[in-house]
C-alpha cells in the first residue's frame, strides 16, 4: 500500500513501526536528539493526530456497542 502511495506523488507519514521503508516518512528515533530533529518531529505528528484520536475514539465506540 505504501508503494501505491509514493507512486501516487502521496508523501506518507508512519509511525516509528515503519522503520526502514522507502516509501514512508518516520519521526526520528532516539533521545537527546537536537532541536532541528524536535522540531521535525513535532511537525510530522502534528497532521496525524487528529486520524490517531478518530481511531481511538471508534476502537472506544466497537467496545461500548
């Protein structure tokens, strides 16, 4: 899926589990990284947040149904 992705012009943000593939863009890894890498790393998570609380929020909902 992430191959369809990148050859879709799509840039496609992952978590850290996503280590290693060509196609994804990951936040660094580590700490005591720099502030640049902090920074960079704020960025990337801001956008998948809101799907990361919709997931939770419907996981939330199955359990209650």
């Amino acid at each position: 899926m992430l191959a369809e992705l990148e050859a879709a012009g799509l840039v496609t943000l992952a978590d850290k589990g996503y280590q290693g593939s060509a196609y994804a863009k990951i936040p660094y890894k580590g700490r005591n990284n720099p502030q640049s890498q902090k920074d960079a790393n704020k960025a990337h998570a801001r956008p998948r947040s809101p799907g990361e609380r919709a997931n939770a929020q419907l996981k939330t909902q199955c359990h209650l149904a």
